[in-house]
C-alpha cells in the first residue's frame, strides 16, 4: 500500500490517538527521514530540530552505525527470555559501562524500556529498600511543584503539574509536593526578590519542615529532576543540591535523581549529579541513552540500596523487555560516539555558543525576561514586562513555538511560558544561528499581549 502525504493526514486522524491532541486538530506533520539536525516530512519540507526530539537525540539523527548494530543483534539475538534469572552478553557490556561512568558507589543497574516505567521502579525501589531494612513506615516520596516525573501512578503522582493529575484521581498517596527552586520567580518565596543563596535557604527551610511534619521515619525518598524540564528548564542555585543532600542524609532519606533529560552529556557530563557535585543513591536515565533509536531507560543504583534489595528473595519487580539485547546494544554503541566524537565537551562549548547566540538576537526583547542554559538545555523566558516579570499571555491557537515552527521550520518546545531548546549535541553552530534568528523573526513581532503580528 503506497499512501500519499493526504492519505496519511486522513489515516492518523482516523486511527491515532496522540497524547494532548484534540481530534478536532487536523494539522499533522507527518516525518519521513532524518539526519543529523535535520528532519523532512511527508510533503518533502525540511525542519531543524533543536528540541532533539523529545530532548534526546544527543548524537543526532540517521545514524546508520546505530542502524548495524540493531541490525546484526537482531540477526544474533532479539530477545531471549526473563531477565530474571538469564543474562544476555549486551545487556551486561552496557551495565559495566554504565557504572564505570556513573559517580561512586552507583555500580549496579536496572533495566527499564523508558523513563516513566524508570520513576516507577525507583519509587519502588526507594519504599522497598527501607521495607527490607525493617522501617515500612518510610513511604513518603518527596517531590516538588513543576516536576515532570512521567506518567505512571507513582512518578505521575510526584509529578508537580495539576494538568496530569486532572480526571486521574485518586492519585498514588503519600506524596508531597514542595516549591522548586526557580530564583527568576521569586514571587514563588514571599513578596521580595531573593539572592539565589536566599532562595536555597528558604527552600532548605521548607524541607526541613516538612520534614518534621510527616515525620523523617516515614519518608522513602525525595525525587528530583537535578534542572527541571518539562517546567521550563529550571535550574537551582549551585547550593541547592548539596545541601538537600546534606539534610537527606541528616534523615535517612533516599535522594532520587531523575535524570531521564539530564544524563549522557546534555549538561556537559556524562550525569547532572556530576555537574552539581551530588551523589545521589538512585539515578533514573532513559532517552539519551540510545539517543532515541530505541526504547530503553536503566536505574544506577548505590552499592548500599542495591545490597539490601539483593538479600533473599531479591527484588519483587520485572518488565518484560528488562535487559532488552537490542537496546542495550544500542545504547553501548551510542555511548561509543559521545565518547569518540568528544560531545560531553561539544555540549558545553556549543551550548555556551548557543546561548550566546540567543542572548546577541533576543535579549533586547520586551518580551524576553531571561535566557538561562546549563550545557545544551536552554530556555527562553517569555514576559509581558521585563521589569515586573509577569509572565506573557499565550493564545493556545497561535502558540509561538508553533508560530515558528510553521514560518521557519525550525522546531522548538513550549514548557510554560518559556520556549526550550535542547538541540543534538552534534548541532553545527550555523545551526545554532539559523535556531537563534527563527526565534528572533518570531518574538521581535511578539507583542506583550501574547498577539504575533503577522510577518
Ligand atoms: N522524567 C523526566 C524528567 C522526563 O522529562 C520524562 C519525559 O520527558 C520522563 C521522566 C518520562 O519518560 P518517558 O516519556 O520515557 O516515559
């Protein structure tokens, strides 16, 4: 059956259920073929991506060395049986990899197929962890408002938007939400604006409180994206993480990094626990990992977690695709390019070009309250005034990032009401310019009431 680009516009709709698309949508953008930062649809247009897909396309698209991989495993093996109590020879290379890349004591890992099905199995993790030490009342899962932890019951429950709790209820309890660090919006800690270090306090002070109210015998664990994304690329101040560790441990609570956006060179490092300078005892990962060619997501877990949860009858949790041969393979052959072709490095340097970019075409904008990055996560702030930093009123028919999107073909995200950008570590710096002027064609006609004059 050969359909054209209509026949596929009339399909989706008929078949399709997309995530947050409404069926009354008729656009679709239907892509055929990618690489490196470039993607064409059906109708033969070209688009730059400077979202990396979903924010995980580190060594970009149309790889084909990643295509031979899965290629030859798939000829080899596809799939064996239970991870349970088989192994297979791909899954066991990546692991060791995977802890010789990890911080100290992260030296064992748990296979998952993404991100989502990774927060479930931590949040198990976490509860079971103190279960099998004999301290079952330690269930509270800390997490904060604007986290994205996917959208399983236990990470969509420590998820901080009330968007994905919405209709779902009741969600999982004994969760607790507390305020994110975002010193941009310091309306979120009274009525004056904070240093980041008094950011940090205030927050530290909260947890402290919360703390003593549920009770630190009752809390498992906090969860935390180390710079949250989906909320708009929030990044703490340098104090934030260490100190929350330092009170964690005060406590005997676990710290869970969700690191489903940040790991395999986004930020520069091979983890954002290293660019923050914290161990925490649970790092979940997904996407970047196989940079998107397949589905695959693995926990790194602390000697002293992992001990407890090997004792006896060992831990009461498998997925089917645990350990998957192709992905693993996959994701050791990707990990091989970030390394030889230097992109922890190229992450920091191209992110800094980037941002400098942004900074030259956008910064003078009314609209742009701030521009804010750590290594290939960036986000534009949009304000309807830069002195008083309310946010910029959003027509969800005429949304910027869609505004440029069509205009340009240049693909950027929306999260709240700033536009985030999380290119291939592999972008070309013409690149980085071309991302830097579409969104300046876009916003310089953006007026403070969210309307875009027409070009
Ligand atoms: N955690 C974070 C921080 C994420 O950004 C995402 C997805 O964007 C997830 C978890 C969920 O991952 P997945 O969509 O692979 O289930």
């Amino acid at each position: 059956m050969t359909l054209d680009a209509a026949d596929l516009t009339r399909l989706d709709r008929a078949h399709i259920i997309h995530p947050y698309l409404p069926g009354s949508a008729t656009e679709r953008v239907v892509m055929t073929s990618g690489s490196g930062c470039r993607l064409t649809d059906t109708e033969g247009r070209g688009y730059l991506d400077a979202t990396g897909g979903l924010w995980l396309a580190q060594v970009g698209h149309g790889r084909t060395e990643l295509a031979d991989v899965a290629h030859e495993q798939m000829k080899k093996l596809e799939y064996f049986t239970s991870f349970w109590e088989f192994s297979n020879e791909r899954a066991i290379e990546l692991a060791a990899r995977l802890a010789s890349i990890a911080p100290d004591p992260l030296n064992h890992v748990y296979f998952t197929s993404g991100g989502s099905e990774g927060n479930e199995a931590a949040i198990k993790m976490a509860r079971y962890h103190h279960h099998r030490r004999g301290e079952s009342s330690r269930t509270w899962i800390l997490a904060r408002s604007k986290a994205y932890h996917g959208i399983g019951y236990g990470g969509g429950s420590a998820t901080g938007f009330p968007l994905y709790h919405e209709g779902f209820a009741p969600m999982m309890p004994h969760v607790s939400h507390l305020t994110p660090p975002w010193p941009y919006r310091s309306e979120l800690y009274g009525d004056r604006p904070l240093s980041p270090e008094q950011v940090t306090d205030f927050l530290i002070r909260e947890l402290e409180e919360r703390i003593a109210e549920i009770g630190a015998r009752n809390i498992a664990a906090m969860i935390g994206e180390p710079i949250m994304g989906v909320g708009g690329m929030l990044v703490p101040p340098a104090d934030y993480w260490p100190r929350v560790r330092e009170v964690l441990d005060r406590h005997g609570i676990l710290l869970i990094f969700d690191e489903v956006v940040t790991a395999y060179g986004r930020v520069g490092e091979w983890f954002a626990a290293q660019y923050f300078g914290v161990t925490p005892d649970i790092i979940v990962t997904a996407k970047g990992i196989t940079s998107g060619y397949v589905p695959l997501g693995a926990l790194l877990v602390g000697d002293h977690v992992a001990e407890v949860l090997l004792r006896d009858h060992g831990f009461p949790m498998g997925y089917t695709y645990n350990g998957h041969p192709v992905a693993t393979a996959v994701a050791t052959a990707n990990l091989d390019i970030i390394e030889k072709e230097g992109l922890l490095a190229r992450a920091t340097s191209l992110g800094a070009f980037l941002h400098g970019e942004l900074q030259a075409q956008l910064g003078e904008l009314p609209i742009v309250g701030e521009i804010r990055s750590v290594g290939m996560m960036l986000a534009v702030e949009l304000v309807q005034d830069r002195a008083t930093r309310a946010p910029l009123p959003l027509d969800p028919d005429r949304m910027p990032h869609d505004v440029i999107r069509r205009e340009t073909g240049v693909i950027v995200r929306d999260s709240a009401h700033s536009l985030v950008l999380s290119p291939p570590l592999v972008m070309t710096e013409a690149e980085a310019k071309e991302a830097a002027s579409a969104l300046r064609s876009v916003l310089e006609r953006t007026e403070p009431s969210g309307e875009i004059r027409a070009a």
